[in-house]
C-alpha cells in the first residue's frame, strides 16, 4: 500500500493561500449587503462666493539674483506675477517688448526687505515677506511708467539658495 503523505510545510502554505481570498470574498459580499449609513446634513448657509479678478498668470524669465547682507546667503528667485485680465494683454506684450522695465528695481527691493527684517530674520521669513514686497515694487513702477497698478499677485516659483 502506497501512502503518501502530504507534506506539512506544504500544507501550512497552501491553506492560508487558499483561505485568505475566500475570506476577503465573503467579507466584500457582507459589506456590499449592510445598507450605508446617512450622512448627517449640515443645515444649509447662504454664502455668497467671493469674486476674485480674472487673472493672467505671467512667468519673469530673468531671475532675481541678490547677495544678502553681511555673511548672507546668494538668492536666486524666480517669480512669476499674476495680472489683471482686464487690460492685462496689452500690458503682458509691453513687458515682454521691454522686461527690465518692471523688473529693474527688484533685486534692490529684495535686499530693503531683508535689512527691514534684520539679520535674525531667516531666509524663511524672507520668503514670506519678500511677495507683498515685491507686489508694491512693481505696482508703484508700473504707475511710475504710467501703467494702471495691474500686479494682484507675485508668486515665487523658484528659491535657490547658496552658501
């Protein structure tokens, strides 16, 4: 007589594997049976929604470079601007016929913001304030170069900095 028997490691394999897809199976079809629960519903508030300028999204491709004062590091800022539509595209192919125009003054801006702050100021606190900053630089150009204060919004799209 032939027994053979299976082997134990065998076995102490392929019954979990056989057994866990069943089970996961059987707790899906158990699931899908409870009906959901309702969801509570906040009552319902009359909001008005806040009506934000149409905006053109303009991208600088001269960064602004600046060595900070004293042992500071050297920053490379990239920004990009957001303009009012209104306007905005006679203002956005004037920029890009003369640039240096707009952006003559910022890295001087830049560095009046970081004395302002003081030398305990870290770069991380440059980088928050240094936005509105630079906002009112180019608005207050702009109005110089009898342009309207289009600027709405500067945003930094790039922050290197160096040792």
């Amino acid at each position: 007589m032939n027994t053979r028997r299976i082997p134990l490691p065998l076995l102490a394999f392929a019954l979990p594997a056989l057994a866990l897809p069943l089970g996961v199976g059987l707790a899906s079809l158990w699931v899908l049976r409870v009906p959901p629960q309702p969801i509570a519903t906040a009552p319902a508030e009359t909001v008005t929604p806040a009506t934000k300028e149409e905006r053109i999204y303009l991208p600088l491709v001269t960064p602004i470079t600046v060595s900070l004062p004293g042992d500071g590091p050297r920053l490379k800022i990239e920004i990009g601007v957001a303009i009012r539509a209104e306007g905005g595209y006679a203002l956005l192919t004037r920029l890009k016929e003369r640039p240096e125009a707009v952006q003559s003054g910022l890295a001087e801006t830049v560095l009046r913001t970081a004395e302002d702050l003081g030398p305990e100021a870290s770069t991380e606190d440059l980088r928050a304030a240094v936005p509105k900053a630079l906002r009112a630089a180019m608005n207050q150009r702009l109005e110089d170069l009898d342009e309207d204060r289009a600027v709405l919004e500067v945003l930094i799209t790039g922050w290197a900095r160096a040792e």
